[in-house]
C-alpha cells in the first residue's frame, strides 16, 4: 500500500500566481479501479453482477474479517488481488452508494460497509503486494474532499496508482489546512481528490485554486472523481479541475498525459 500520511493543520505558505487562461474540457469520470487485460486469467470468468449484488449486503451485515473469508473464496478461485479490486470491491461500493441515495440503507449501514470493504482492501493488497512494476518518479497525492467522511474510493485509486507504479501517497479525513499542507510539503505532479457527497461548486472552485497556489509544482495537475461526478462529469471543467475519467486505467493514461504536456497544452 501506499503510505497514508497525516499533517497538522499549519501555514500554506505563500500563494504563487498560475498562468490564466481557458482550460480544455476535462476527460470523463475517475471512478473504479483499472481493468488491464494482462492481469485476468484466462481460466476465470470476469465476477458478474450478479455476484456483486449478493456480496453487497454482506458488506453491511458481516464483520470484517468474516467478509474477509467471502473474498478468500475468490482468492482461491485464482482472482488476483487486482481483478478483486477492480469487479468486486469497487462495485460493490458503488452498489452501497446507490442503496443509501435511495434510502434504502441509512448513513451508519454505508459507513460501517465501506470501513469493512476498506480493511478487506487493506488485507488483500498487503497478502498481495505490488511487483516492481515499470517505475516512475510521478508523485500522486490522493485525498476525499475535506468533509467528506466515506474514503473507501480514494484508498481505492491510490493502491491502483501504487501498483501501476507511481510514488502515491493518501490523506485521510482532512481538513481544508490539512490537505493544502500535505500539497505544500512535496512537490505533487498531481493531486486527486474523491467526492462522495453533494458539495457547493464554490468552496470546491476555491480548494483547487489554492491547491495549484501552495503547490511546489507549478505545473500541478488537479482530477477529480467519487459517485458526485459519476452523476455530473461537467463539474470537473466547472470547478477548475484538469480532468477525471471514467475508469482508473483511463485515469492512468490521462494522468500520465496530462503531467508530461507543457503548462500551455493543458491551460489552451
């Protein structure tokens, strides 16, 4: 996993002037886990939905390590830690989403699944761990957006981003000065950050622009994802951001795209 890191609210240092000008269209949604061919077995059947729809309510009424041992069975149907993250995992958390927006599940059932399917992730890419892979100096900060209490999405992107390579590093419940400290301390090619709940275009259009302010990089790129932009993909070119995708192995490709153009490719 990649290291989660928490920083004491402090002083933002000062804010640097970025270049104006009009930003072209973001890409579509950064969602779920990247699906490489490479790494599904041939002798397994992708999970199906079906599947995912009754492992779903075990994620609210089984304690963790006991939806631990479900995910053994997949384990030990030859799964990889990947394909488990990617059909099961993630689908299963957007399965909960949509239960509790219909209210059909209340805050607490969402919360207490997404923990349990977040220490599931835990385990498993801890039993698993990523191989050396191609190597990158690309450095990823991945956060919820301050306020936003379900993370399991962001733990998510952020081990994907480890595996396929990059130096990723996760925040954790952050406040607004937390998250902008964390920005200032390293030098970031890209921050991404998760929405899982409805939020005001304003103070978010604000985060991002103090976000490329107190940023060492000056060429910082900023994506957004969560269920909020599944259901409005426009909010990403409204509030500011580079991009967001519909996939994480879209969000690879846009990521490492948009952190080698020239500042003005990306702001023309």
């Amino acid at each position: 996993m990649a290291s989660v890191i928490g920083v004491d609210v402090g002083s933002s240092g000062p804010e640097r002037s970025r270049r104006a000008g009009k930003r072209r269209p973001a890409a579509r949604l950064l969602n779920a886990c990247p699906q490489p061919e490479p790494l599904r077995p041939r002798d397994t059947a992708r999970i199906s939905d079906a599947e995912v729809d009754a492992f779903a309510p075990l994620a609210i009424s089984l304690e963790a390590h006991d939806l631990l041992a479900e995910v053994d069975i997949y384990l030990a149907r030859g799964y990889g830690a990947e394909r488990i993250f990617v059909e099961l995992l993630a689908p299963v958390a957007r399965r909960l989403g949509d239960e509790w927006t219909a209210d059909r599940i209340d805050f607490l059932d969402v919360t207490m699944a997404l923990w349990r399917l977040q220490e599931v992730l835990r385990e498993v890419a801890a039993r698993a761990p990523a191989g050396p892979g191609p190597g990158t100096s690309r450095r990823v900060l991945f956060a919820p957006i301050p306020g936003d209490q379900h993370s399991f999405g962001t733990a998510m992107i952020d081990e994907c981003f480890t595996r396929a390579g990059w130096n990723s590093n996760l925040l954790i419940e952050p406040t607004r000065g937390s998250l902008l400290a964390a920005v200032a301390a390293a030098e970031y090619d890209l921050v991404g950050l998760t929405l899982t709940n409805d939020c005001h275009i304003g103070p978010l259009t604000a985060l991002i622009v103090a976000i490329r302010n107190v940023s060492r990089n000056s060429n910082v790129r900023v994506m957004l994802g969560g269920r909020v932009l599944i259901e409005d993909p426009g909010l990403a070119d409204r509030a500011g951001a580079d991009a967001t995708a519909l996939t994480a192995v879209d969000a690879l490709d846009i990521a490492e795209r948009l952190v080698t153009e020239p500042l003005n490719a990306a702001y023309a």
